[in-house]
C-alpha cells in the first residue's frame, strides 16, 4: 500500500504459433530547487488519446512522493509532459529511457494512471516502487520485497448472514477461490474483458518472471538505510527479499486480526493499496510488470501503535535505492542501444501469450514427427540476434536426446534503410542521436559476444545494408545446403570483418564460402525472385506483434523473445516435447 497521506521460468503460456497459421503476439536526493525546476520543460497539456513521443521507455511509478522525489535525482535530460493532471517526467536514468510520474494513492488512481501512461508513451516494462505494510511475520521494517505475484484481497462477496450466524454465498459464487473469508467478507477472483465478451476470473497476477531474475541478481549488492534521519533506528539489518506474495485493496489497514487473516488466507507476505491494481492493467495489456515495496509499519502488527510517520521516509528510501539498483542491472541485461534488437528480458522471459490469427505463412518444409521444430526470427544485423543464435546452439548441445529442425525466418531490424544501404555513421547519428552515445552503450554488447566466443568489432563497420537480400540468400541456401552455416556466415561478415553486406559481391562471396554456385547466386540476385515473398513474410511477423528479436519460437508450443540463456532455453526445449507428447496422446485418446 501507499502508505503515506493517510496522518499493474517463468510461467508458461501453452499456445500454437506456426504450422499452418501466423499467431498473433497479443500485445519496460530531495527536492529539486525551484529555480532548477523552472529550467525543466513542461509539455503542455495533450488532446485526449495523443501520444506524446515514441521512445520505448521503461514506465518507474511511485504512489508516495517521497519515492517520486528520491528518483527524480537520477533523472538525466528531463522533459515534462501533463495529461489529465498526471506529470510524466522523461529522461534516462543510467542511459535507459525512462518515464516518471506519481500512481496516486488507492486501486483506482493506480489503474487510471497506469492505462494513462500506457496510452501516452511506447512502455516496454511497469516499475512500481513504494512502501508497504507488512503481513509475513519473519519481516521488519525496512525490508523491500519483491513478490513474485499480486492479488486484490478486496475483489469480494460481502454475504448474507443467516440466522445461525452463518454466511451463504449467493449461487454463482459458491465455487470459492480462496478458502478462508473474514467475517462477510469472501474474496473472489477478478473478471477481465476478453476478446467476444467472454470474461476471465483470475485470482492472481503474476509479476514478470524475467524482471524478477534481475532482482535476484541485484539484491544481495545493497546496502539499505536503518537509522532516519531524526536517528531514530530499527534493532535490525534490513534486507531485500525476492518472492512471495502481495496483496493489495482499497483500505489502509492497521488491524491485527485482518493482518493475520490476510497472511492464512493468501499466504501474503505485504499488504499495500496499488500493486496489484498496477498488475491487473499490466497483464490486460501485456506488459512486463515489477513492484518494490518496503515496509513501513506492519499493518496492525506493531505491540503498540503504527510506526509509519517514523519510518516511511527510511521505507522509501529503501525502496527507491533498491530500484535504482535494479535499473542499472536492467540496463546491463539489456542496453538501449538498439531497442529492436533487444527485448527488454534479455536473458529470462514470460513466454508471450499468442492467439490464432487468419494469416497464413508461407508452408515450411516441415520437421518428421519425432523432431522439434525451432523458428528463429531474427535479422543479420541484430547484435542479439548473432548472440542468441550461438546460445540456441549450445542448448541444442545441452540436449542430444532432443531432435531439432531449426528454421531462419526473416525479419527487418531497419526496414527504413534503403536496398543500397547508407553509412554507420548516417546510420547511428539518425537512430540514437550521436555515434559516441552507441559506442558507450554498446560495450556491454561487445562483452556479451565475447563471453560467448563471437567477436563484435564495432569499429569496423562501415555501411549499414538493408538485409532483404541476405535473407533471400538465406532462404536459397536450404534447397542444397546449410541455413545456419550461411546466416552464421553473414552475421560474421557484418559483425567481425565489417563487410558492406548492401554489395552483392560480398553476398556472392558468402554464397562461395556456403558452398553454394557463386554465378547463379548472382543472377538470382539481380533479379526479383522471392522479394516479395521474403517481404510478406518479414511484415507478417512484424504485423503479429514481434517487436523483439530473437524470437524463438519452439515446437508451435513456447515462444521467447532476447538472447536467452543456453540453459533456459534447454528447458523450454525439453518442455515443449513433453507438452507435444502431452497433446499428441489427448488427440489418439479421442480419436
């Protein structure tokens, strides 16, 4: 709860997604003094439903302004904008693209300004930071927990009391999602619209899995506050703890016995009035979603009177250095230095939740029926995608008992570059603004292929090409010979030995090296064949929602986007064979 002015692997998503159909993706110190406030420049207030700019930001929300204040001071090139009275303060912390405003206290609020800034900005993650009250009685003030899932305790049936004393539900609630209630009090799970009218009943909302991996990594490296500033200081360490569960509704609650009902009957361990609020418009829009909160008081728990006017400043504080720290690591896992290049969950991401869509893709030789077929989407000039590719097959290594057909489908990373390509320069200075800011930024993608035996040579680039031609090449390449070896090839050609991959020679060249017939490789690329194919086919997958490549797509079961580890997707692999196994006994058991 915010708690303050009271004195939005993994889970696994089963799916299809190709075989005879495309699938749709169905879409992250103090105050400032006046003077320097008066430099920042404010927006005017927008026209309704108008999008204020189209940089991919990660959403950081604060429902107490103690946390809003305490992340402003990290905030570089700021830019206001106001809608519907919300400030939304823009920048970058540690050169990560970020947007930052205040949620206002309580579920409603929290909502409205979620969808708001979900509306307004291209937001590829929810960070919420706060304080909250606790329930788990193994925490203490000060703590930040990070729970791994949400639910709204208050979504209930008040019932009827009948005449022994006893509560009755009316019919269509008997079927009880919780076992226990509080006096009249019957929590129920929450409806969600869904597509035709029909509606989901969901009791809790799961916070990104691959958002949660960043925590872990981050948690044990701070050093949290346990004296205020008036040094008055908790008997305790604090620490972060990364798990669990979180409720949240629209009450302050300072009761010991609900307390104590709210820790049997969801197993919670913080109390607060957003969080899950934030989740639930999160998951309704598929958007990757985290909170932090640190504890303020412990929601009734306390032997004599609530202690948050002593300690919400050190909770928020605590709360708010946590998710500084998680920003960095964030960036780390994925710098925005080439936001389609990367999704936001680099290394472990939710599988993304797809639907059928009328859309045919272009057939496919198909895998034998004992092999798992694996798509790749992706581009040869996507850094990640280079990554990815070498961490694909060293999970293939992780599992020879598992057969795989691997097939390249293409994608354009700068559909807007044209056919004969143009400079790096022209090339970097249009996209992120200056040559130095990727150069900075990039390092880390430098150090990454380098830790998985592939060499970036940033400086050796060039000419930035438009792909279309490598990924006709790519396709000829398996009528007689290797996909993998030819788009490895490219990709080498590109990333190691700054090849200009817009000259057909150097294509030609690859063609040679992949075994195949240099003179015919050149007549077929001067003429038209398989661009329009090739097109189609990259749009269809950009029209379907993947926006981040690599894409993998495994056995029609499982997708992931981000150079996933080798061992996660080992996982999915060996996953996705046994739910292939799974359906494939359900339809002989009916036939």
């Amino acid at each position: 709860m915010a708690r303050g002015d009271l004195a939005h692997v993994p889970t696994y998503h089963l799916f299809d997604f190709w075989t005879n159909s495309m699938r749709k993706i169905v879409s992250l110190a103090g105050v400032l003094a006046a003077s320097i406030l008066a430099l920042i420049p404010v927006m005017p207030s927008a026209a309704t439903g108008e999008v204020f700019d189209a940089v991919r930001r990660t959403a950081v929300m604060s429902a107490f302004e103690p946390e809003w204040k305490a992340l402003q001071t990290e905030l570089r090139d700021r830019r206001d904008y106001v809608a519907n009275g919300v400030t939304f303060a823009t920048g970058t912390i540690d050169g990560r693209p970020v947007v930052l405003f205040l949620s206002g206290i309580s579920m409603v609020n929290a909502a409205m300004t979620t969808q708001l800034v979900l509306d307004r900005f291209a937001i590829d993650a929810i960070v919420f930071s706060g304080i909250a009250g606790g329930v788990n009685p193994d925490l203490s003030i000060g703590d930040v927990v990070v729970p791994d899932q949400w639910s709204e305790y208050l979504e209930a049936v008040f019932a009827r009391e009948e005449k022994d004393g006893a509560y009755k539900l009316p019919p269509r609630f008997a079927e009880r999602q919780f076992a226990k209630n509080f006096g009249m009090m019957f929590p129920q799970p929450v409806q969600i619209a869904k597509g035709g009218g029909d509606l989901e009943r969901r009791a809790w909302f799961q916070v990104d899995a691959g958002l949660l991996e960043v925590a872990k990594a981050t948690a044990g490296a701070i050093m949290l506050k346990d004296c205020t500033a008036e040094s008055k200081c908790l008997t305790h360490k604090p620490k972060v703890v990364v798990g669990g569960q979180g409720v949240s509704g629209q009450a302050f609650v300072d009761n010991k016995e609900f307390r104590e009902y709210v820790r049997k009957a969801f197993n919670a361990d913080v109390l607060d009035m957003e969080s899950a609020a934030v989740a639930h418009v999160a998951y309704a829009n598929k958007v990757p979603f985290i909170a932090f909160r640190s504890l303020s008081d412990l929601a009734g728990g306390e032997e004599h009177e609530n202690v948050i006017e002593t300690f919400r400043q050190l909770a928020s504080d605590n709360s708010a250095s946590v998710v500084k720290e998680f920003l960095k690591a964030f960036n780390a896992n994925c710098p925005f230095d080439d936001t389609e290049s990367c999704v936001p969950l680099s290394h472990r991401t939710s599988y993304l939740l797809l639907e059928i869509e009328e859309n045919p893709m272009p057939a496919p030789a198909s895998a034998g029926a004992t092999e798992l077929p694996i798509d790749v989407v992706s581009d040869v000039v996507c850094p990640w995608c280079f990554i990815g590719k070498r961490r694909l097959e060293k999970a293939i290594a992780l599992k020879p008992e598992i057969s795989v057909t691997v097939r390249y489908r293409p994608y354009f990373l700068n559909p807007w570059v044209p056919r004969a390509g143009i400079s790096r320069t022209e090339y970097l200075i249009t996209k992120f603004g200056s040559v130095d800011r990727y150069k900075a930024n990039a390092q880390r993608i430098v150090m990454a292929a380098r830790q998985d035996g592939l060499v970036y040579n940033l400086d050796a680039i060039a000419r930035q090409p438009n792909t279309l031609d490598c990924h006709r090449l790519i396709r000829w390449s398996g009528e007689n010979g290797d996909p993998a070896r030819m788009k490895q090839r490219l990709m080498e050609l590109y990333f190691t030995e700054g090849a200009d991959l817009s000259d057909g020679e150097v294509l030609v060249g690859a063609a040679r090296d992949c075994g195949m017939d240099a003179d015919q490789v050149r007549q077929r690329l001067a003429g038209k064949e398989d661009i329009d194919s090739v097109s189609a086919e990259a749009e269809q997958a950009r029209a379907a929602g993947i926006d981040g490549v690599p894409c993998f797509i495994l056995g029609g079961i499982f997708a992931m986007s981000g150079a996933q580890a080798p061992e996660y997707l080992a996982d999915a692999m060996e996953r996705a064979v046994a739910e292939r196994a799974k359906r494939e006994a359900a339809e002989m058991a009916q036939a």
